[in-house]
C-alpha cells in the first residue's frame, strides 16, 4: 500500500460495510488522507453510528450528508467538500453506495429497475460530473505525467454481476436483474468516464470488492467467504498499482482482469 498517497479522498455509503470499511482502513495508513470525506445518506441515523464515533476521534474525517440518487444532494456535497479543500483539488473518488433487490425476473418492477439504475448507475455519472472540477484541480497539482489514484481518479464500485461474460455466476443464487444490469451499465460508464476525463488526467476503474460479509452481502442464510478488512485492503494494494494501461479497466480486489 505503500504506492498510494491522496490528500484528499471521498467515500460515497461510507457509514456500513466496504463504505466503512475503507474509511477505517485510510485512517490506519502510514500518511493517511489529510481530508477523507465520508458521505452518507442520514449522518445522524443509527446506522451511522459507528462511522459518527469514528469521525469525533478523527479530525481528519468529515462527514458529508450525500444522497446520490439526488443531484441537489450531490451539489451541496460539492460545495462542502469544495470549502474544506480550499484551494486544493480531490484526489481520490469512491463511487461506492450502492443497493441490492434481491428479485426473480419474474417479480422485477419497474420501481425496483428505475431505483437501482439510479444509485447504482446513474449516482456515479452525477458525482463525476458534478466533482470533475475538483479532481482537475488535484491533477494539474500533481507532479509528474500519467494517470494514477495518488494523482486523481474516480473507482466505480462494481460486481461481478455485472460481467454479461460472467453471468452465470452467481445466478442460483442471486438472480437480481435489477442489480446486474445497473452494475453492466456502470461497467460502461466507467469506460465512457476513462475515455472523456482521460485527458485531464483522471484515471477511472470499475472494481468488483468479491463477495463481501456485509448487509448487502449477506442474504438467504448464506455467509460471503471475503471480509470487509480483505477485500478493503486488496483493492486499496490494488488502487496503488494502477497507472495510465489501466484505466477503463475492470478488475477484481484481487487485480485480476475481470472479463467484460
């Protein structure tokens, strides 16, 4: 993990899970992010409990109420994260809300495809959109020519469920259509994302946690065979390899190439 060192990094769905998990693990960093902004949909809530008392020990961790189905949501977040960095760009974005109906084909509604589409995969076009002014800041900061996540880039978190190669695992067990077709369409946006923002030196990678014991993760009885502490530092040993081959990429917390 030694390669990568951001200034500024924010986590979207930072309050549970893989969200939390990398909040945890920036923190335990040998130069850990002088801003890591931890976005989340109800701060206040109970279910950001553990991420509140986190932050009252951590002057380093600002938490930013941020809902990413809303584009005036994401604005305000913008403006915040904005005034904490002064004239400072953001390093690192990690699209990582996300939500899960675990549904048949046959019970999937137009609800549950238009709410999950718009998290999942319409929330991440939005926060590039909306943060892009920030990561070109941080990248004309930078020293150097490249691209790479110490630089600026946006990580979309994927699933491979989303691989239309890889389809068939998983199936049995989670058909959720709603789920992999918004992860497939965000498995493109990322590539459109690596070929707009390329050229101001943004690097973008769609990246799959495994099959993670989270809430999302955990359903039917079943118990995932990856932790959050594994997965969170695999893709973060991860992140710190990636350099200008591999933007547009998708790949696992492993490193490995997931097929498309």
């Amino acid at each position: 993990m030694a390669g990568l060192h951001v200034r500024s990094v924010l986590v979207t769905g930072a309050n549970r899970g893989i969200g939390l998990g990398l909040v945890q693990h920036f923190l335990r960093m040998p130069n850990p992010p002088q801003w890591i902004f931890a976005g989340c949909r109800d701060p206040k809530g109970q279910r950001a409990q553990e991420l509140q008392n986190l932050a009252s020990k951590h002057p380093n961790i600002i938490i930013i109420p941020l809902e990413v189905a809303d584009p005036s949501s994401i604005k305000a977040a913008a403006a915040k994260v904005g005034e904490h960095l002064g004239g400072s760009g953001l390093n690192l974005l990690i699209n990582n809300a996300g939500i899960l109906k675990p549904k048949s084909i046959d019970n999937e509604m137009l609800q549950d495809m238009t709410e999950t589409y718009t998290t999942n995969t319409v929330g991440p076009l939005l926060m590039g959109q909306v943060f892009l002014p920030l990561l070109k800041k941080a990248a004309q900061g930078s020293p150097g020519s490249g691209l790479s996540c110490s630089k600026a880039a946006i990580v979309n978190m994927s699933s491979i469920g989303g691989s239309i190669a890889s389809s068939s695992v998983g199936w049995e067990l989670l058909p959720g259509v709603s789920y992999r077709c918004s992860k497939a369409a965000l498995n493109m946006l990322s590539k459109c994302q690596s070929l707009a923002y390329k050229e101001h030196g943004i690097l973008c990678v769609a990246l799959h946690p495994g099959w993670v014991q989270t809430d999302m993760g955990s359903f039917d009885g079943h118990t995932p065979p990856v932790t959050v502490d594994d997965s969170v530092q695999g893709m973060l040993k991860v992140l710190s390899s990636l350099s200008e081959k591999d933007t547009g990429g998708y790949l696992d917390w492993e490193g490995n190439v997931i097929p498309w």
